[in-house]
C-alpha cells in the first residue's frame, strides 16, 4: 500500500549517542565484567528506580521480557484474562498469550490514543461480576480477569487514577506498559509507578536505548525478589546448580547497562528536546482544519516519544507516500490488534475510535538529534501537501 521508501534524508526514530556510552563500555571490556553481573546493571538500576520513584528495578533484556516476568509475578495463568489495548505495539498482547492467558481487547481513546478508561469501567461493571472469592470473573466466559495492562502510547500516559480505583475495588493487578514513556507523568507522579509493575523498554528507537534492553519497577520487595529471581534462571543456590522453578535467562547484561547508565545521565535533558520539538511541530503546523497535531491533557507531561498528526477530509496513505517521496520517514499507527488473524477470535470490547485512529493518524519523526530545520522542513512539506 504505501511506496518504497526512497531515501530516508530524516529518519523516524535514530538514537542519540553522545555521551559516555563508549567510555563506559570500553570499562567493561578492558575490565573483563560483559556479561549479566556488574557494576553497571546496579548503577542502571538504581538510576531507573531513583528517577521513576519507586523502591525497586529490575533490568531485563527487553521490553518484552519485562512485561512476560511481571505477568507470571502477577500470577497470570492458562485461563485467565488480561484487559489490554487493542491500539498498541504487539508486545503486551502477546506476552498475555506466553503465559496461556486470554486478552480481551479495549477501546482507545481519541484524544489520548491510550486505552479509554471510561470503557474498562464499563465493561468492568456491566460484562463482569464478583464471585464470592472477592475476584472479578468475565460474565460471558466465566474466566477470572486477573490483571490489565495499560499502555503509555507514544509517551502520553493513561488517564490511570479512575483505573487505579476501579482496578483496586475489583481485585484486578495494573501491569503499566511503561516502555515508551520513561519520563512523562501523570499529575506530577512518573509513569511506571502506579501499578503492581511497570515496564519500560530500552530498545533502539526509545527514549533512551541500550540497543536492547528493559526494565520492571516496584514498590513492592516480594514482587522484585521474585522478579530477579525468574529473570535469573530462578536459580536458588548460588554455587550448585538448584533450580526451585522454571526461571528464564532475561538479564541484561553490563555492557548494555553502561550504555544505559551514560544514556540515563541524559534523560532530562533528552525529555526537554523531545518536548522542545513537539512544541515547534505544534507551532508550525498552526491550526488547521485539515490535521492536527495530538498535544498533551491538562493533566498530563508526554515525554512525547512519537510525535503524531491526526489527518481530516484526506487520506492519510496519500500523506504517508507524499511524504516517503521526499524522503520523509513516517509510519501509519500499528494495525488494531483485535483485527489481526491470531488474535480475531478474543474478546473485543465495544471497538470505535481504534479505527478510526487508525485510519487517520500518522507518525512524523522524532529523533533527539532533529535540527529545527528537519522540523521545519518536515511542517513545510506536510502544509503544500494541504493545499
Ligand atoms: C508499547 C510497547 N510495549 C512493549 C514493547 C516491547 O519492548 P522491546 O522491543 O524492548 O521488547 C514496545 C516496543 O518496542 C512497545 O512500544
């Protein structure tokens, strides 16, 4: 459907290298400490943990593994249902899915693009019950709904309070996919601190990279001892080889961590830039009938990873190949995952405004490193192609 990319002159998403990401790395080579036990992974850590407000975080090898350790830490079994978006990347769906779980698919918002929570509360109230276990069970399937996973899209969080409440008097756990959002907060407080677990990801086109990399945080000191010990094999002796359950090899390693302990002396620096530019493509853009550039709630700070434009009266495919053709990278929103063919026989709660997001958003590039001119250029472009 869209044309070949021809030469990408402003990519999406680069990362931002400048700092003391080869100093450090070369320290874990010349000292021999590569792999997943080292002085970086505890300072990266601690780093994460201190900068989010909570009391502890773990480092895993990615976003992924993040969000599959918290489930199993949650208690996510065969059977049981978890509450996820269906606008989101593919991950916290299918990490629901390795756990032999159910995911029931919820509506977004659109002004947010983040799950609508207006809808969970619905659904919550009207399509479940409590039994007499004090747990929330899906009316139609009979299935307990055990956790829900909230996904900070493009950075701008969850309106999450009313979630919080309706999660805490129905017994259900919050897992927040922090992974795009390291940084924003919702009414002062980081997002990744309001549930059970969050999750951030350190992959190549995120706020910070390791070139692959994650991280859960907690408050809770059971769920972190629990959640080191999975991510390490659950070995249970240090010298002999005991194992007291099915752990999994999800640490990262040192080196990793002292790209990310370089990368995190930068991140308020870096979530100003990403703010700087958001606030220029705003600017620039102006006010216009035919598109508008998705900005932040009253009550919200986006650390606006991805910078999105919602078309009118047009199609946005013909933007996204004008675009391409100038050798301006952008990208469509991912599919609605409810409408993909491994996931079309779940549960799919009262579906609008996915769609339509779908059919009219795009991503415009976002990268730490763009010049005022690329934002510029790229505004420009985007304005003759109006008119
Ligand atoms: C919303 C969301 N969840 C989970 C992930 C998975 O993170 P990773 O790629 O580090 O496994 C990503 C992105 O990569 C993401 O955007």
């Amino acid at each position: 459907m869209f044309d070949k990319i021809i030469k990408n002159t402003i990519p999406l998403s680069e990362p931002e290298i400048s700092g003391n990401e080869w100093k450090y790395i070369k320290d874990c080579l010349d000292t021999g400490w590569v792999s997943s036990v080292g002085d970086y992974v505890t300072r990266f850590e601690s780093m994460v943990a201190d900068y989010v407000g909570t009391r502890y975080a773990i480092a895993t090898v990615n976003g992924t593994a993040a969000l599959h350790v918290s489930l199993i830490a949650c208690g996510i079994q065969p059977d049981d249902e978890v509450i996820v978006p269906t606008l989101t990347f593919i991950a916290p769906v299918n990490v629901v899915k390795y756990c032999g779980a159910y995911p029931i698919f919820m509506d977004c918002n659109i002004d947010t693009l983040c799950m609508d929570i207006q809808k969970v509360v619905d659904f919550i109230n009207n399509e479940c019950k409590q039994n007499n276990d004090g747990y929330t069970y899906n009316k139609k399937t009979n299935r307990r709904i055990k956790a829900i996973i909230p996904v900070h899209i493009f950075g701008h969080p969850v309106d999450i309070s009313q979630l919080v409440e309706i999660c805490n008097t129905n017994n259900i756990s919050i897992i927040e996919d922090a992974t795009e959002s390291l940084g924003s907060e919702y009414k002062g407080k980081k997002t990744g601190s309001f549930g059970a677990a969050g999750c951030f990801s350190f992959n190549g086109n995120k706020i910070i990279t390791t070139g692959g990399g994650g991280m859960i945080v907690t408050n809770d000191e059971y769920s972190a001892k629990r959640i080191r010990h999975l991510t390490t094999q659950a070995k249970s002796d240090p010298f002999e080889y005991d194992h007291d359950e099915i752990g999994y090899n999800y640490r990262l390693t040192n080196i990793q961590a002292a790209m990310g302990v370089a990368q995190m002396e930068r991140i308020n620096e870096f979530v100003g830039i990403k703010r700087r530019n958001a606030a220029l493509y705003r600017e620039l853009l102006g006010h216009n009938d035919k598109i508008e550039f998705l900005w932040e709630q009253p009550w919200a700070k986006s650390n606006f990873w991805f910078y999105t434009i919602r078309v009118r009266q047009l199609n946005k495919n013909d933007l996204i190949n004008f675009l391409l053709s100038k050798g301006i990278q952008v990208r469509p929103l991912w599919k609605p995952i409810h409408s993909l063919q491994m996931y079309r026989a779940c549960q799919a709660y009262k579906i609008e405004n996915t769609d339509k997001a779908y059919e009219t958003c795009i991503n415009l590039p976002c990268s730490i490193g763009l010049k005022q001119k690329d934002i510029e250029s790229i505004s420009s472009n985007i304005l003759k192609f109006l008119t």
